[in-house]
C-alpha cells in the first residue's frame, strides 16, 4: 500500500519506524496496526500488518540512521527470528506482544470506533521513548489485553464478520485503497525532490497549503481533465461492483439491496460509500480531515468525493442526471445535492439499517410521525376460511412486483385493514401502517419527505406499505392525503390504498398504475366473525345469537375485538371474586355487554343515554296493544330473515329500520314500553334532548338531529323521541322565511326517519298535531288508553314492590275503583306513600295510600271526595 509517510514530531525528532508483524492477522491485530499507524510520531511500514517473513527485507530497505522497531505479535511462540532481526540492524527494538483476551477494553469493530485501550497507548509511548534512547534493552515482551472478538484470520475485511457480507467487505476494500491514495498524492511533493525545490513550499505538510502548492495544482492539469486513478484503485473499484453486481436484489445483504432495489448508478454507489465511510470507522474521519486541510472537519464534501473519484464538474453533472441519492435521500433530506463546501453525511436511518439495525427504517423521525406500530385490530377473529383471501392481498403489495397503486374500496374499512394485517403475519412480513389522519399534524412538503422515506422502506425491506385512508374526510386532510399519494405514485414503490370512497383517490394518483378492487364482507362473513369471537369469549356460538349480535350491534371488526378483550377482562375480575357467584354475567352476557359498551362509544350530547330498566311484562295495556309491543320486539329480532333471507329488502328502498309511535294520554305508559321494548332487544335507548337539539340557527336543527341518527345507527342503540310534536308538527302555507324553513325542517325529518336503518319510537299527547305524511313512514302507531279498573289495579299491584307494604289485594282493587289515574299518577302515589311510612317507621298501609292520593289530586285539581267511604274510613286518622 506503498511507504511509510514520513515526518518530525513536535520536538523536530523524525518520526520512528515501526513494522507490524504477525504469524496471524486477525482483528486485534489489525487493531494494534491501526494504533500504530494513527500517532503523529510513529510511521507504519508498509501501511499494514507484514508476514514474519517479510519483517528481513523491510529492514534491508530502511536507512540505517532512521530509528525503527519491530512490534512482533508472535504470541510468544518461539518462532520469531528475532536474533537475525537484531545481527541484521544495529540499534533495533523489537517488541514482542502476548495478546490476551481478559480486560475491559473495547471492541475494535468498523461499525463503531471505540477509542484504543490506555494500556496501548502507554505501550507504544513507551516503545517510542526506548528507540530514541542511545542504548538499553532492544528486546521487550508485552501482554496487551484486548478482546478476543475475531480469532479467524482475515485477508482482505477488517472484521471477520464481514465474510458473511461480500458486498460490504469489497466496499470497505475500495475505501480503503482510494483513501490511502489520496493520503499519499496529497503528502507526496509536487516537484522533483532532486531539483532543489523546498518540500515545505511545494507540497501540503501538515493541515498548511502554501501559494506555491495552489498554483502547482492549477497548473498541473487542464479543467475537464479527469485524474485516472491509480490501478490498484480501480481494481478495488471493479471488485467492489463486480460483487454487487453478484449479489442477488432479494440477497440478506443490505448494502446489496440499497444498490439494487434503489437502482443506483457505479457513481452513486461510489459516492454514498464516500459519505458513508465517517460513519464506519473513525481513521476515515482522520482522512476527511487530511484531505479537506482543516483537522476540525472530520466528513468531507460534494467537491472533495467528486474530486476523488475523477473531474468534479463532469461527475457532478452525472450525478444530477441520475438523481438516486437526492430522489431517495441518502444525502440529506432536501432531495437535492448540497453545495460542494457543505458537509455531506449519510442518512443516518440507511446508515443504521446498512449496519444491521433492523428497525432503523421504522424509527425514522419523518416515517415514525406518520405510521403506527400497533397491528390493525380482529386479525385473531378471522377463520380459517378467509386466509387464501388475506394472503393473496398482502402477496399483491410486495414491492418486489413492480410499481402498482392497490385501492380498496370498502364498505368497512377496519375489515379490510385487518385482512392486509392478517395476510402480512400469514406471509411473516411486517407491514407499513400509514394513518392518514396523522398527516394533519404536517405540512405539504413534510408530506412528500415522508412519502419518499416510506416508499424507500418498502423497496428496501420488500414490505407491504397500507395507507389507510378512510378518516381523511376534511378538505385540508384530503388536501395532504393527495399529496402523500401523488408522491408514492412517483417512485417504483407497490402500496395499498384502503377507503371507503375512492371517488378522490383516483385522481391523486395521476398517471400512475392501479387496480382497484372493492372489498365487500358478506352478512354471512360478518354472522362467522361473531361467532369465532363468540366462542373465544367462551359463549355457545350458535347462529341464533350470532346472527342477533351482528344485526344489533353495528360494530366493525376492531369493534369486536375490542368487545371481546372487554368480556376477558370482565371475566377475570369475575373469577377473582368467585367464579361461582350466583348473580355472575354469563359468557355471553359479558360479550353482549362488551359490544354495547364499545357501540356507545363516541355518542354526542345531543341525545341522552339511557339503560332499559322494564320488563314488556310490566307495562300494562290491553291484550291487543300489548300484542303490537311484542310484534314490534320480532320485526327489529327477525329483520335479517325477512328482509335479507326472503329477499323483503327490494320492497325497502330507502331503508330498513322499524319506527312506531306511541300515543295517549300522559302517564299511559308510553315511555316506559319504549323502555321495555330496547330491554327486551338488550340494546341501549338514545333519547333525543330537545333542549340540545333545537336550535334558531337555520339548518342547526337538522344537522343535530342527523347527528342522533347517525349515533343510533353506529351504536346499534333505539331512538327514543318523546313529545315527538315539538318536532314532527303539520306543516303549514308559507307566508314568511320562518314558515318556509320550519317546512324545511319537518321535511329534512321526513326523509331522515324513512332512512333510518334501526329502531326509532317516537311519543306524543297530541297525535292529531303531527304531520299526516309521518303515518306512512311509521310501521307501527299504538295507542295508549286511559287504564280501566282492571288495569289500574295491576298497576297498583306492580308499583308496590312486596315486603314493603301490608295492603290486600282488595284493598288495592278498591283504590283502583276509587281514584281514576294513569300509571304514571299510582307510581307518584305510591312514592309519596313509601316516604310516608318509612318516616314514620312503619310499612305502606291504606292510609299513606290515601294520604298520598289526596295531595296527587289536589296536585290536579281533582276532588277526593271519593276516598271518604266506610271501606277507607281509616284513611281519616292519618289526614
């Protein structure tokens, strides 16, 4: 690698001489080689480590007035000739080295440079201090301790483990000749040193450049006029591509896959090995610093790399019309080359990555802001039936295909970001999730720095890039969705596109390829996903209730599984506290309760949530009224036989929900059958807050409302609408712009209602105040009758919880007699009764009864004249 350099330290001695020699090259050798070589006052014959055998002909070659050593790393095996070294140069100091393995001293590896171990330092001042000496001992033995991290020799890589890694071994070859080769142009004279000429005038000593030294450089060769490298240098060089060149594109190799996948040029590899090399070992800073003349600069520039590799002006017009390192920003993240004085380092994430950092790609500050780690949730919930079906599409998004833009349209768009998940684990791949909506948080041109590094991580890794876009709905989100794509649509990368309206997807693409494929989930897949989560709760998964849950409860997958780790986790507190609790929730129940719980999610302020507290069996109504209760019960129940089995559906076009209205006097019981139907579909009930809702804003009104329907209709939950009137009033002649908007808004309800795919009921005094066109759009009118006799004294009977009161059943037919009330009136009495007695310490009797009765009336302006009878003739004592 041609001769020593030579010099004079600061004390003006000349530097000492010192031949490396080993019966074995290994890591800690080169390691002892690369300390020597690094100090200012010692000089390495040869530039490496030297066979023993070679050690007689190097000091043949050395003047006899140059101070010299021999630092013999023999392991003390007896077979070093020292005596000849010794008879054949006077004054000669061999060193003999024992290298061990114990100590803490750190590893000398390419990835990272670790500074050398004190103790060798103090071993070659101390070796230096003894060939300046006039006499002594010349022969010194040594134990260094270094770690034993490469017992197996190495011929051309510094690391044993690069013989695994061809490609990075031939590299580091070339860096390491090219380096070396500019070390040794810039050092050697420019002039003849026999035609008088002052070394220091006309040559770079140190970190100085003379007037003269510049002026010999411009003149020493024409502009455009490319210095041939050496040919040793272009061996290296040709043995570098040709080893990429070998290596496959699917190789485990990255510095193979950064060539291939990113389609760099034999320039753009050679740069980016140049801007690499800082980063591999910490003599190539040294060199950058040699070669810019300036020892605080330790990574080179554009002009310095160009100016190696040939004619700065002609490579840099090269390298602007190929565009692989600025398009992939292995320099930088501007996209464009710097200016030549500029520092130019290697991405740092490619850096990693290249030095086996498996998750340098990911941990990407600009990838990182806009991808989740996090697997898109269900992937456990899907059945054996749908791997084909998940494989195949994550086999579509391997980039190693080819460019192509895969749109998903999908109706639920969590499913078919579960089955890419899905086929991405079934392919053993990681995919990358891009969530759109992360995009708001940066700017247009943040956004295309992200594309370009996410579409670079995809060719690297051959991984599948899933962008989902189904929550990008406002215009400044679509704006930068646009963007994110139009820029994946430039680069040879394959990604997947999951939406549920494509309609602006397609344009963003441009030019570019795509399929488009619509993603539907039969009723009959969806009836299976909740079952294979039904029997991972530990529920009977038979298809009655099944097919219940999917139809009640509008969930997505990731809805699901969300509602199963909930029904875990409800089920592990049960079975802390006992597993065999009497009142503990079944499987199903836990589940059901899960699904609920997760629907509810997100609900807005506008309706008020409410938990069913009655039973069908206690609202009291005529036989043929509650006969229409639970009709209403089997048409939300068996909704998907009808309409989807026995094709009912086509006679619905605008939907398919079921709505009723309840109507009758006040206290008849119309709320609490509202109530007692949602229990008996163990859904939730919405009630619809008229004070949130109405709104004198125009259009407020309406879009509140639609806000209830559309909670109702994601929750799976009942619209419960009382005093439907306030809202579904006739509409009348127009005779101002109130009047006309107030038409408008009964009309918008109109449509909305008809629409609606759940169950809406809706109550009211006053029938005859609503609308005539709402009797078509209702399936069901019940009409709550005033209480007879009878009915009266069952809810006397049901409003008087046992044990608590001592009242016959006779007495309680004779109140029914006596005071004509609704139901809601007896449960006001009965309260009032209950507060009566417990004050007194005693349970309910007749008296409190109509002490009760007598204030509820007054409360009405009714006479009690009827309460005073021989039967109630007790009642008096009390009032």
């Amino acid at each position: 690698m041609g001769s020593a350099r030579r010099g004079r330290d600061d004390r003006g001695v000349e530097q000492a001489l010192v031949i490396v020699a080993a019966n074995a090259l290994d890591l800690r050798v080169a390691g002892v080689a690369s300390a020597v070589d690094a100090r200012d006052d010692m000089a390495l014959v040869g530039g490496h480590v030297v066979a023993l055998g070679e050690v007689g002909s190097l000091l043949a070659s050395i003047a006899s007035e140059l101070p010299c050593a021999v630092i013999c790393v023999s392991r003390l095996d007896g077979d070093a000739p020292v005596g000849r070294w010794l008879a054949q140069r006077a004054g000669l100091v061999v060193l003999n080295v024992d290298l061990g393995s114990e100590g803490p001293a750190p590893a000398l590896r390419f990835e990272r440079f670790a500074p050398h171990d004190m103790r060798l330092d103090s071993m070659l001042h101390g070796l230096r201090e003894l060939m300046l000496l006039p006499g002594g001992e010349r022969v010194l033995h040594f134990k260094l301790h270094l770690p034993a991290d490469a017992e197996a020799p190495l011929s051309a890589a510094p690391d044993a483990e690069l013989n695994s890694a061809p490609v990075l071994a031939a590299a580091l070859d070339w860096l390491h000749e090219l380096l070396l080769t500019a070390i040794h142009r810039r050092h050697t004279p420019m002039s003849d040193p026999t035609d008088g000429a002052d070394e220091a005038t006309n040559g770079w000593v140190g970190f100085g450049i003379s007037a003269a030294a510049v002026q010999h450089a411009m003149v020493m060769r024409a502009p455009l006029q490319e210095l041939g490298p050496e040919a040793h240098v272009q061996a290296a060089a040709e043995r570098m591509l040709q080893a990429v060149s070998d290596a496959a594109p699917a190789g485990s190799e990255p510095l193979a896959a950064l060539v291939h996948r990113l389609a760099l040029t034999p320039l753009e590899v050679q740069l980016a090995l140049l801007a690499l090399a800082p980063e591999l070992d910490e003599r190539y800073q040294r060199c950058m610093a040699v070669l810019l003349d300036d020892a605080s600069r330790r990574v080179g520039t554009l002009g310095l790399y160009t100016s190696l590799l040939g004619e700065p002006v002609v490579l840099t017009q090269r390298l602007l019309g190929c565009g692989g390192l600025q398009r992939w920003r292995l320099l930088g993240a501007a996209g464009t080359l710097p200016s030549a004085d500029e520092a130019l380092r290697f991405d740092a994430a490619i850096c990693a990555w290249l030095l086996g950092d498996a998750n340098a790609l990911d941990a990407d500050a600009r990838v990182r802001r806009v991808t989740r780690s996090a697997a898109w949730p269900g992937i456990d919930l899907f059945q054996p039936g749908d791997r084909f079906r998940a494989s195949s599409l994550a086999s579509e998004l391997r980039s190693s295909r080819g460019p192509l833009a895969l749109v998903l349209a999908a109706e639920s768009p969590a499913y078919a970001l579960a089955l890419l998940e899905h086929g991405a684990q079934l392919r053993d791949v990681l995919p990358l999730r891009v969530d759109a909506v992360r995009l708001s948080e940066l700017d247009a041109g943040e956004v295309v720095e992200a594309a370009m590094r996410l579409a670079r991580a995809a060719l690297l890794e051959d991984r599948p890039l899933i962008v989902d876009a189904s929550a990008a709905r406002d215009e400044t989100l679509a704006a930068l969705l646009a963007a994110l794509l139009a820029t994946l649509a430039t680069t040879p990368c394959r990604f997947g596109i999951v939406a549920s309206d494509v309609q602006a997807i397609i344009p963003a693409l441009g030019n570019a390829p795509f399929k488009l494929e619509t993603l539907r989930q039969s009723k009959a897949e969806r009836v299976e996903l909740v079952r294979g989560a039904l029997a991972r709760a530990g529920a009977p998964a038979d298809d009655a209730t099944a097919q219940f849950i999917s139809a009640n409860f509008p969930l997505q997958i990731d809805g699901f599984d969300a509602a199963l780790r909930l029904a875990q986790a409800h089920a592990g507190d049960v079975a802390g506290a006992g597993a065999d609790a009497a009142d503990a929730p079944t499987a199903r129940e836990r589940f059901v309760a899960g699904c609920r719980a997760i629907a509810l999610q997100g609900v807005s302020h506008f309706a008020e949530r409410i938990e069913p507290g009655f039973e069908l069996a206690d609202v009291v109504l005529p036989p043929d009224r509650a006969e229409q209760l639970r009709e209403i019960v089997a048409s939300v129940r068996l909704a998907p036989m009808v309409l989807d089995q026995w094709d009912f559906q086509r006679q619905l076009p605008y939907g398919r929900g079921t709505t009723a209205l309840f109507h009758g006097p006040s206290g008849t019981g119309k709320t609490m059958a509202a109530h007692a139907i949602a229990r008996a579909l163990n859904v939730h009930v919405l009630r619809l807050d008229l004070s949130r809702v109405v709104s004198k804003y125009i259009g407020e009104t309406e879009r509140h409302c639609d806000r209830v329907f559309s909670d109702a209709t994601n929750s799976g939950a009942a619209i419960l609408i009382d005093e439907a009137d306030a809202l579904f009033g006739k509409r009348s002649e127009v005779k101002d712009a109130h009047d006309r908007y107030a038409n408008i808004e009964v009309a918008f309800l109109l449509q909305r209602i008809e629409s609606f795919d759940g169950l809406a009921i809706l109550t009211t005094n006053l029938r005859q105040n609503l609308d005539p066109a709402f009797l078509r759009r209702l399936r069901f009118i019940v009409e709550f009758p005033r209480p007879d006799v009878r009915a009266r004294a069952a809810i006397w009977q049901a409003c008087l919880p046992s044990g608590a009161h001592r009242v016959s059943a006779a007495e309680l037919g004779e109140l029914a007699r006596r005071i004509d009330l609704t139901g809601g009136h007896i449960r006001q009495i009965t309260l009032r009764a209950a507060f009566l007695a417990a004050d007194r310490g005693e349970l309910i009797e007749v008296p409190h009864l109509l002490a009760a009765a007598r204030s509820e009336l007054a409360k009405l302006g009714m006479s009690a004249v009827g309460l005073d009878t021989p039967v109630l003739a007790p009642a008096r004592r009390v009032a």
